[in-house]
C-alpha cells in the first residue's frame, strides 16, 4: 500500500475552505470516480483500491491518500491531479 500526504496552508474561511474540498472531492470523482461523504470537517473518500480523508482546520487543509496495490502505478498521475487541483482551489487570490 502506497500514501499520498498533502499539506496546503489557506487564508480561506471556514466556509470557503469546506466549499473548496467539495470542489475538490467532485472533481475527483468525476475523474477517477471516487464516492464521497462528510464526517465533521472531515471529507471521506473512496472506490476500490483507494481510500482517503481530507482534513480542513483553520489555516491549513490536509489530504491524505492510501493507494492499493493495483493503483500504484496511477500514483504520480493522481499525486500530480491532488496536487495540481489543491493549488487552483485552495489559492485564495
């Protein structure tokens, strides 16, 4: 099992912060068709050989992704996707 661990700073209000994970979240499950829930400020997510959370606290959001066996090969291309999606949501300028 692989992890992918993403960490971005944000100026965003709680709100924006939680919209921007929903954005987040959406688009991955548009591209790599992932099911998603909340649990608190806790974002969930999931499909078959990939589970994760989004953590959202003040001035930081945190993504964490564990990759099964089969998927390590996508790791860089969905690393590169998170990566790449946090930036445009999470920059509040």
């Amino acid at each position: 099992m692989s992890h992918i661990n993403i960490h971005r700073a944000h100026t965003l209000s709680h709100e924006q912060a939680r919209e921007a994970a929903e954005s987040v979240a959406a688009h991955l499950d548009r591209k790599f068709s992932l099911s998603y829930h909340w649990k608190g400020d806790s974002l969930h997510f999931e499909r078959s050989g990939i589970s994760g959370h989004m953590e959202l606290e003040e001035k930081e959001v945190r993504i964490n992704v564990r990759l099964g066996f089969l998927l390590l090969p996508l790791r860089p291309k969905l690393e590169q996707a998170i990566h790449r999606y946090m930036d445009d949501v999470f920059n509040d300028n």
